[in-house]
C-alpha cells in the first residue's frame, strides 16, 4: 500500500526534476556563452596590442627613413659647400673678380694671333717663338674662359643641387608631418588603452557577460528553491507514506478484531447467525482518504477483496464483515443467550 501512495506525488517530482534540468541546461548555455563572450575579448585585446606593436613598427621605419634622408641632405649640402669653396679659392688664385674678368673680356675684342711658323735652326732644332704681349693676353684670356666655363658649369650643379636639396627638405617636412600625425594617432590610441582599454566589442561583451551572470545566479536561486520545495515534496512524500503505513496496520488490526468477533459461537448453538456479505469497504477514516487501484477489469476492489486470507484466520474472505455492520449481529446472540 506504501507503494501505491508513491505514484500519486511522482509526477510532482518528475516536473520539479524536468524543470531543474531544464534551469541547468540554460545555466550550462550561458556558462558557455560567458566563456565565448571572454574569449572575444581576449582576442580583441591581442589583436589591439598586434595593431599597436605593428603602428610602432611602421612609425620606427618612417624615422628610419627620415633620418636616412636627413643624412643625404646633409651630404649634399656639403658637397655644395665643397665646391663652392673650390671655386672661391681658384677665384682667389687668380686674382680676379667677376667684374674684372667681364671688363678684361669686353676690352679684348682683336682676333686671335696669326698662326705661329716654326722654325729651325741649321741643326734641325725648333727655335722656340719670343714670347709678346699679346700672346700672354690671349693666353689669358683663355685661361679665363676655361675658367668662366668651370664657373658656369659648378653653378649650373649648385642650382640642380639646390633644386635637390628643396625637393628633399619639402619630402622631409612632409615626412615629419606624417611622423607628427602617427605620433598623434599612437599618443591617442596609448591613451585609449591606458584610460579605457577597451573597445566597443569588449565593452558589449562584458555588459554581455554581467547580464549572463545576473541571470546565472537568478536561475541558481531557483534551482535552490526548487531543490528546496523537492526536498520538502519528498518528506512530505515520506511522511504520507509513513502515515498510510500506520493506517493499514491500523485497518489489518481492526480487520482481524472483526474476524476473531466474526467466528466466535453462540451459546446454545442452535441460534444461526445471520450472514452479511460485505457491500463496501470500511469507512475512510478521519484524516485519510485512499481510492485503491482498478482492477484488470476496470472495477475498483475493496481492500478487503484484495486481501488474500492467511492461515491464522481461520475463515474464508466470504465471512469477512466490516466491524460496524457486525455489532447488531452480536447484539442479537447476546439476547438469545440471556432469554435461554
């Protein structure tokens, strides 16, 4: 009988039990997605600090390469000064100014001397020429042309270096620039990760992750409440299962008080007890309400029908009568004993 009591509150249980693992699989997922939410993050701070390891490189190589240029500048701009020293030093040899060699230049307008007859002597030996005036002029001349040529050409080069040199300094200002702009972006992204170190991914991930977490503990709150009322389920489980115990030992004591009542005999023997057959079970008593199971049948049986008879008994099921309707019975007999 405990057992039949035990169906009556499992499908309580089964739900309780349906709903808890029910709250651990949703526990279980955002444990998961929690776990995936710092995953992301963790990945976008390395990624973060690849894209700031890969700007100080960039930013390393532009300085490089500004210095680089700076050098070549510098280079340059000593060659230049090289060969205008040159040139002021030959200038320097000469003896002469610009505005001389044009006035000596503007004042020799004859041609060039006749060409020269060589001559020799009975000895078959050149006899060199006496050198004049003139020719110590046009030689001179000469000289100075060379001279203005060397000049023209060295500043020909000084302006093709020059042209160089603004060419350079307007890619190194524009260099600087870009270095004073990465150098900005980088101070600006250190300071985002100093300050905040945080993008918006991460940020969303951890409202994410607090929010998995709220919920996390909500749902184990009431999986402790709902182990809590399981537990109070199954002590009440066992102690209505306790209380059928006490009443089915109650009812097979009372059961068998109504036999050994039943089969005592009369007096004079001759007085036929009348026979009742049972139409119903004992009264539910105060407290307790039990419907026994259906029968292969469909019917419901009695309890009394249910049990099989033991050898103490001593009668058959058919005898078996509820104590309440035994009482006029024995009634009966007893008036019959006292008129005798």
């Amino acid at each position: 009988m405990a057992k039949q009591m035990a169906p009556s509150l499992t499908p309580e249980a089964a739900a309780y039990r349906k709903e808890i693992a029910r709250l651990e699989r949703e526990c279980q997922r955002l444990h998961l997605e929690a776990i995936r939410a710092s995953e992301g993050h963790r990945a976008s701070e390395r990624q973060q600090k690849d894209t700031l390891h890969k700007v100080t490189q960039e930013l390393s190589r532009q300085k490089f390469i500004a210095d680089q240029l700076s050098h070549k500048v510098k280079s340059y701009e000593l060659k230049l000064e090289t060969a205008t020293r040159r040139c002021e030093e030959a200038t320097a040899k000469l003896s002469r100014t610009d505005a001389s060699y044009r006035q000596r230049l503007t004042v020799v307008e004859e041609p060039g001397p006749a060409p020269q007859v060589l001559r020799y002597d009975a000895h078959h030996r050149r006899v060199l020429p006496i050198p004049r005036a003139d020719d110590h002029d046009q030689a001179l001349v000469q000289t100075l042309q060379s001279v203005e040529d060397q000049r023209a050409a060295l500043k020909k080069q000084n302006g093709d270096l020059e042209t160089k040199c603004a060419e350079l300094a307007a890619e190194c200002t524009v260099l600087q620039e870009k270095v004073g702009a990465r150098e900005a972006e980088i101070e600006r992204l250190s300071g985002q990760l100093e300050t905040h170190g945080r993008t918006v991914e991460s940020i969303m991930a951890e409202h994410q992750t607090e929010h998995n977490q709220a919920v996390m503990l909500s749902l184990q709150e009431q999986i402790r409440f709902l182990h809590v009322q399981l537990e109070q389920t199954e002590d009440a489980l066992r102690s209505k299962t306790g209380e059928h115990a006490v009443l089915a030992e109650r009812y097979e004591r009372l059961y068998r008080q109504q036999q050994r009542l039943h089969s005592v005999p009369g007096a004079s023997g001759t007085a036929k007890e009348p026979t009742v057959q049972p139409t119903s079970p004992c009264p539910p008593m105060s407290g307790y309400s039990h419907t026994p199971p259906p029968t292969a049948g469909g019917a419901v049986a009695s309890p009394v029908e249910n049990r099989r008879p033991s050898e103490n008994d001593g009668v058959s099921p058919a005898s078996a009568v509820p104590p309440e309707r035994d009482a006029q019975p024995a009634a009966g007999s007893k008036q019959s004993d006292d008129q005798q």
